[in-house]
C-alpha cells in the first residue's frame, strides 16, 4: 500500500516541481547569456583606453616616422597604484617577432602572422594572470614594426563581477519570489478540492448523500458530477437491497410463523386426526420455506456481481427445453393440463449457463402450470426469429392483464386474486437470467389473445451466438 502511496504525487507536487525546473533553467539560461553580454561590454570602454595608450607609446617611441627612439622608456602604470590594479606592459617586435624594445615579453597574436594590419585585440596570459593585449602594425624605413601593450584585467574582472552579481542576484531573487507566490496560488486554487476531500473522509459510513461542488473549479466540476452520479445510482441499488432484504425477512417469517403455530398445536392436541393434519400444515409451510430460500439462492446466483459469463458453454436450447419439458409432465398430466414441445429447427445452439437457463425455464412452466386451469394447454418451444433464437412458454390461461405485464419481473410482486400462493420471485429470476445472457423477454397474450406468451429471446443484437441447422 504505501508502495501505491508513494507513486501517488499531489498536483500541487507535481505543478510546483514543473515550475521549478522551468524556473531554474530559465535563470540558468538567463544568467550565461548576461555573463557573456557583461564581458562584452565591460570590455569595450577598457578597451579603447588600452587602444589610446598604445597610440600614446606609439608617439613616444615615433614609430612608423623613420625615426624611432626604441630606448625611451614610456611612463606606464606598473599596478602598484590602488586606484589602478591593473600592470600595464609593451613589446615592439619586428615582422618576425623579434623584440626590439620594450618591458614586456608579450607573443604576438597569431592573426598577425598572417600580414594583418590595423588595431588588433587579444586574450592571453601572463605570469599567471589575465591578460587583454592591442597590438599596432606600423611601416618604417621599408620594414615593420609591432607595438604590443597588455595590460592585466584586475580591474574589467572587478566590473565584470559588479555587474553580474547586479542581474544575476535580483535574478534569483525574482525567481525565489514568483515560485512563492506561485505556490501560494496553487495552494489557495487547491483549497476547494482539498475542503472536498476532507468532507468524503468525514463522511459517516452510510451517508451517500450528493457532494457540493458550487466552489470546486469548473475543471473538478465533470468529475463532481460523475461522484454524483455514482453515488445517487449507489442510493438507488442500496435502498433497493435494503427494501429486498426487508421483503424476502418478511416473505421467510409466514412459513415459519406456520411452523411455530402447527408445532406448538400438534404438541397440545392428543388426536391423532389433529396430529396428523398440523403435521401435514408443518410439511407445506417447510415446502414454502423451501422454495423461498431456493428462489432467493437462485436470484442471488443469476445477479450482477454474482456468476459471471465464465460459466458459459455452447449448448443447444432444443436439448434444454426437451428435457425440462419432460421433467414437468407428471405435474401436468396431475392437473389434467396438456403439456407439449415444439421446436422449428432441429438445433438451436447458444453461448448460455445450462443451470440458470434450466432455472429460468422451470419457473416458466411451473407458472404456466400453476396458474393454467385444470383441462389447459401448455407449450414450451424454441424457434428461430428474424434476428435470433427464440425459447417460449405459451399457456391459454387467464393471461397477465397489460397494466401488469412491466412488473410482474419486480421481485415479489404478486398479482391478487390468483389463488395461488408462491414465493413472487419465479419472473424476477427469469429476468436476471435473461440479463445474464443479454437476452430479451417480450411477454404478450397467447395466441388467439387468451393466455400468455413469455418468449426469451436470444437475439443477434445482443450478441449470441446461434446456429441454427
Ligand atoms: N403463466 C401465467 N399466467 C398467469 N399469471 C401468471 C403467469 N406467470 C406469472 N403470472 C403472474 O405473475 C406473478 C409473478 O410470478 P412469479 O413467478 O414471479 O411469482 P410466483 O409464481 O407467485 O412465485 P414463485 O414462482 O417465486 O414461487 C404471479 O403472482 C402471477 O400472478
Ligand atoms: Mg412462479
């Protein structure tokens, strides 16, 4: 669990480790190109005076006038002044590099060897420190000269530094800043969600009533109303469960109530004629606990949540109303009703359980039985339709009026007035039988419009497999 936990990030988390990586990268970006703008434009003022010094030595040593003085000495900062740090040398070399004067020993910079003219400025190094070099072609007396200065960088380091520390500190700061306030944002737009969350925790176990979310963000507000949605077909299936369990408690307590009071009358009672028929009142309330409780298992089996399609084998629904048919003829032929199968094809195969389809076709004909006067017809049948297979029971009995036909699957509806007592379960469980299997019930009128019709039908819509030969 807390292995779940932990890949589990909070939005929050997630928006804020976002940001900060872009944030972080976008100072780092923002911080190499102000360093390179920095160098480039501390150097242009230093730049031009070193250019102007090297002219003022040029001057004094005349050079490029035909008649240089190389042995005078020009007067140059040597960096032990404070104000200027900066050790300020020069060369002057001939074509080959060769130097001819000079206090320095600077290298010339390699685009001179390639007949350049013109200022030229260079980097270079010089007893281990920085150095910014201009270097001066001048013609003299058919020869060439080149005056070197170098001066060391103390000083264009020192405003470097000055300005970077100017933009990449606010910088920084400015970074530190927008991700507060970013996360204060974030904390306060998560406020809705998070108040939403500690109300479903504070919820009482049963409490399924509709969470509010008039404040949530028009973003959460989908997914607040499918919780909604949720947890009001919850509702719905719950109370539907309670009411079922209150009926079935109730359907269960007549039998036993029966049981109590033939027990308690049979002990009483020392006739033997009495005896024996509280005795045979006993056997029929524990026949009707019975079949309750076989009801209520089947439903329980046949519903959502219970099997699934697992169970699911090819099976020919010819085969399967034959022999259920056969299994019913007893009881028929006790009520003097005439029971009979008839099939339009020789098989019918479908994808189906054959325990809950015996089921569902039992309670078929026990009704059709039950509520078939004496002298009735019954007959069950498979056919094939337009669009699929068909298995029907067909009785010319007293029919459901229409007003009932829609409830009658309803568990433990019961139509008055039918004299017969049962557990009111036989329709419901034919109903999530049929569910089960994606097949449709039609009930109608027998033909001639006495009686009833109940069809389950298998049809290529709901995706059954038939094959019919
Ligand atoms: N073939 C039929 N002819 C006339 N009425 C029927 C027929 N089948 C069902 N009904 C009516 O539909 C009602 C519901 O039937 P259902 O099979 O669900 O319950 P039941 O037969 O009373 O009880 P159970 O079958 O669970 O013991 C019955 O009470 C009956 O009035
Ligand atoms: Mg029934």
């Amino acid at each position: 669990m807390s292995a779940m936990e932990t890949k589990i990030l909070s939005l929050r988390s997630y928006l804020m480790q976002r940001l900060m990586i872009s944030l972080y990268l976008l100072w780092l970006v923002s911080t190499v190109v102000g360093y390179f703008a920095t160098i480039n434009y501390a150097n242009q003022p230093y730049d031009l005076v070193l250019l102007q010094r090297a002219y003022a030595i040029a001057d004094d040593l005349k050079l490029g006038s035909g008649n240089e003085q190389l042995d005078v000495i020009p007067d140059l900062p040597d960096g032990s002044d404070p104000g200027m740090p900066d050790k300020v040398v020069y060369t002057v070399t001939d074509s080959e590099g060769r130097k001819l004067a000079g206090n320095g020993n600077t290298l010339r910079p390699l685009s001179y060897r390639r007949d350049r003219t013109g200022p030229l400025f260079s980097n270079g190094e010089r007893e281990g420190q920085k150095t910014r070099m201009v270097s001066l072609v001048y013609k003299s007396n058919g020869g060439v000269l080149q005056l070197h200065v170098a001066e060391t960088t103390q000083q264009r380091q020192a405003l470097i530094r000055g300005i970077l520390s100017n933009i990449v500190i606010p910088q920084l700061l400015l970074t530190l800043i927008a991700l507060a306030v970013v996360w204060y944002g974030l904390k306060q737009g998560l406020r809705p969600l998070e108040r939403l969350r500690n109300e479903v925790l504070n919820r009482k176990r049963d409490d399924l009533s509709q969470l509010d979310g008039s404040q949530a963000p028009a973003e959460v507000r989908p997914l607040i109303d499918a919780v909604n949605d949720l947890l009001e077909r919850l509702k719905q299936v719950m109370q539907a469960q309670q009411r079922f369990v209150a009926d079935a408690a109730h359907q269960l307590r007549t039998p036993f109530a029966g049981l109590k009071t033939q027990s308690e009358l049979a002990l009483r009672t020392n006739d033997p004629e009495q005896k024996q028929h509280a005795l045979e009142h006993i056997l029929t309330s524990t026949q009707h606990g019975i079949r309750l409780v076989n009801q209520l298992l089947a439903l329980a089996r046949n519903e959502p949540g219970g099997q699934g399609t697992e169970s699911f084998t090819t099976l020919s629904l010819n085969h399967l109303a034959q022999e259920c048919t056969v299994n019913w003829v007893q009881m028929a032929l006790e009520k003097n009703i005439d029971l009979g199968y008839e099939s339009t094809s020789a098989t019918v195969e479908i994808q189906g359980d054959a325990a809950s389809l015996t089921e569902m076709l039992n309670n078929l004909i026990d009704n059709a039985i039950r509520y078939t006067p004496e002298g009735g017809h019954i007959t069950v049948g498979v056919g094939t339709t337009a669009d699929g297979a068909e298995l029907y029971v067909e009785d010319n009995g007293p029919g459901i009026a229409p007003e009932h036909r829609e409830r009658v699957f309803e568990r433990f509806y019961r139509i008055l007035g039918s004299g017969q007592s049962g557990s009111d379960l036989g329709l419901a469980i034919v109903a999530e039988v049929a569910k089960r299997h994606g097949a449709e019930i039609r009930l109608d009128a027998g033909s001639g419009g006495i009686g009833t019709r109940i069809g389950v039908c298998f049809c290529a819509s709901n995706e059954m497999r038939r094959r019919p030969s």
